[in-house]
C-alpha cells in the first residue's frame, strides 16, 4: 500500500513546491533552496528515526503513516538540490543532472546490501538501526547542503570564464559592431538611392566615398 501511496502523494508535492518555489519573492533564492531542500532531507530523516522508536508490532497503522509521510515529503526536493543544480550549472544542467540520476541509481543497488547486512533477518530491532543510519545520513547530507548551497551561476558557465572565451567574446563583439556599421551604412545608402544620392561605402578602411549624381529634370508636355 505504502509503495502505491507515496508516488502519487509525492507527485503532487513535487508540483505544489516547485510553482510556489517560483512565485515566493519575499526570501531570497538561497533561502528557499535551504528551506525546501530541508523539508525534503531533513524532514524524512526525522521521520525515519521516528519510524525506528516505534513498534510495528503495537502500532502498525502508525508505523504505515509515517513510511508513507516520510517517503511522500521527499517530493519538496524539486524546490531544493534539484533547483539549485539548475541554477548552478545552467546551460549544463544536463550534465549534472544526469550526475544525479547516476549516483541515484547506485544508491539504488547498494543500500538493499547494506539492509541486508544490517538486517539478515527483518527483526523491528535491526530495522530500527538501518532506519537511525539513514536518518543520520539524510540530516548530515541536508546540513552539507545548507552549508556550501548557492543561488548564482557559477564561474565555469559564464563565456568569459577564461582567457580563451574572453579572446572569442571580443571576436564576437567585434564582428557583431562591424555587421552593424555595414547593415548602417547599407540602410543609408538606400534612403540616400531615393533622394538620387549614391553614397557606397568602403568597407575595408571605413572611408565614404560619396558621388553626387545630379537627376536631369524632364519636363512634361502640358496636357490642354
């Protein structure tokens, strides 16, 4: 049931904290990474080390709630690191991002080793310190997280980020005014055609060379 549940719930979640990360403006981006990523992180690893003081032979209904609230608040984590990935890495946020699902999907094959080492046998007890140790490595990593988490680009995503960019940003720059004087001067050239002025532009020095050409008049015969 829990397994069928928590999905759903946290699908939910993870809408609502997302389009409310986006629209609070009254805390500062930093802020709301360290807040949503502390609801997300911190907040399942109470509730696992709640989880582990309580007896699931005395209390199963409240153990289920817990499991289930304690995997569905995860869903707060799109407000939190998977943000801030985003934020931080920017145009490469595909490459961190797939860094992540990586290390997830380790994750995924070794902590059922370790729940087998710790608890061979399903006892609650054994369970009980698999639960404290997960709880432990939630708030630790969360507190990693409040410690060194940022809300700006960082240095290696900016085109100046060193000598070589900077040397193709000025190239850049430069041919984009160089296109700009031409597109000008083309433009003032054909406003000048109208007027029957010629104004061809050397593009080479930057020099103008202006011919007047002056329009013979025609008279037209009168029409009595």
């Amino acid at each position: 049931m829990a397994s069928a549940v928590s999905p759903a719930i946290m699908f939910f979640i993870k809408l609502v904290a997302g389009q409310s990360s986006d629209k609070i403006k009254f805390i500062s981006d930093a802020a709301k990474l360290r807040l949503y990523n502390t609801l997300s992180l911190s907040a399942m690893g109470v509730l696992f080390c709640i989880l582990a003081v309580l007896d699931p032979r005395e209390n199963p209904s409240i153990c289920l709630i817990v499991l289930i609230a304690s995997t569905c608040i995860l869903g707060f984590n799109s407000g939190g690191f998977f943000k801030s990935s985003q934020i931080v890495s920017r145009q490469h946020s595909h490459f961190t991002l797939a860094n992540i699902s990586f290390l997830n999907c380790v994750c995924m094959l070794i902590v059922p080793l370790l729940n087998e080492v710790i608890a061979p046998e399903n006892e609650p007890h054994d369970w009980a310190k698999v639960l404290f140790i997960h709880g432990i490595i939630l708030n630790l990593s969360n507190a990693f997280f409040c410690i060194f988490a940022s809300a700006k680009p960082a240095s290696w995503t900016l085109d100046t980020f060193n000598g070589k960019n900077k040397r193709i940003a000025a190239a850049i720059e430069q041919r984009r005014k160089r296109k700009e004087k031409e597109s000008g001067g083309e433009k003032r050239g054909r406003w000048n055609n109208k007027r029957g002025i010629i104004s061809p532009i050397d593009a080479t020095n930057n020099k103008k060379r202006i011919n007047t050409i002056k329009i013979k008049s025609v008279e037209l015969p009168s029409v009595y």
